[in-house]
C-alpha cells in the first residue's frame, strides 16, 4: 500500500506529461486559428481544398484543381 502512495505522489509531481499536454493544445489553437484565417481569406478555394482533403482521407479520387500554378492529382 505505501508503494502505492509513493507511486501516486511521484505522479502527481511529475510535470512532463503536463508539459506534453500544454504544447498538444497550443498546437491545437493554432491549427483552428489557421483554419479559420484561410477560411476568411479564401472562402472557395479553402472549401475545394478541404473537400478534397475530405475526399482523400476517405478513400476517394484525390484530385484537386485549385488555382497556383497546375492543380492536378495529390499524392
């Protein structure tokens, strides 16, 4: 039982996990904060870009045919 009590307090005190965590949510708020700017500045490219994102991740054809410079296939 007094293991268990160390082992517990040598959890609690350890502060690794936690800093893990606090960078796992800055990155977090900075991908919506992204997500949101690109939606504002490129309302329908973005929408054409997510769909196929959307399209790829779910086993669909992969092509997209945005704008800059020749769209084509993504792999």
């Amino acid at each position: 039982m007094n293991t268990l009590l160390d082992l517990s307090h040598s959890f609690v005190a350890e502060e690794d996990g936690a800093q893990i965590i606090e960078y796992g949510l800055i990155l977090a708020v900075v991908s919506l904060v992204l997500i949101v700017l690109l939606a504002g500045v490129a309302d329908a490219e973005f929408q054409q870009m997510a769909d196929a994102v959307a399209a790829c991740l779910s086993g669909a054809d992969c092509t997209w045919g945005g704008g800059g410079g020749g769209g084509g296939e993504v792999q």
